[in-house]
C-alpha cells in the first residue's frame, strides 16, 4: 500500500550537486517516492488550489518530474551496485 495521500507525497525539487551528496539509501528513497507520484492532476482527487499551493513535484507527467527521475536514476548507475540481503 502506497504510503502517504495527496500534498502528503510532494517530493522536493533537489539540485544535482545536492543528490550527488546523497548517500545511496537516500537516493533509493528518492526514487521510491517519485515512483509513488500520481499518473497526473487528472487522474487525481486534489484541487486545482491544492496543487498551486505547493511546491515540489506531484505528478509524474510534468518535466520536473522526468528530470528528477531521470537524474537519479543516472547517479544510481555510476553507484557501486550490492546484492540484495538474502534472508535466512
């Protein structure tokens, strides 16, 4: 189940310099609340006022939210990649 509603799953705007300072926990949380965005303010339940009062990213048609997506994807690859733990 999706955590959080609404205004709830602003995901902030955040420079690259900034994600570069980011450890790679962090940045997979990142990317796990970008996914969680909705499609669209259409297929959503907030009002057009909801939206204008916040700042961040809501949605994932809009091109802050690619170029998020996108950015943090691209410092994820240059990451050292670590297996999943495996529970025993």
């Amino acid at each position: 189940m999706k955590k959080g509603h609404g205004l709830q799953r602003v995901v902030p705007i955040i420079s690259e310099k900034k994600l570069l300072e980011l450890n790679t926990k962090q940045l997979m949380g990142r990317l796990k609340k970008l996914r969680y965005c909705e499609e669209s303010f259409e297929g959503s339940d907030l009002l057009e006022s909801e939206v204008a009062s916040c700042t961040g990213i809501l949605f994932k048609n809009t091109p802050e939210w690619k170029e998020a997506y996108e950015t943090v994807k691209r410092i994820l690859s240059l990451r050292e990649h670590l297996p999943r733990r495996t529970r025993q």
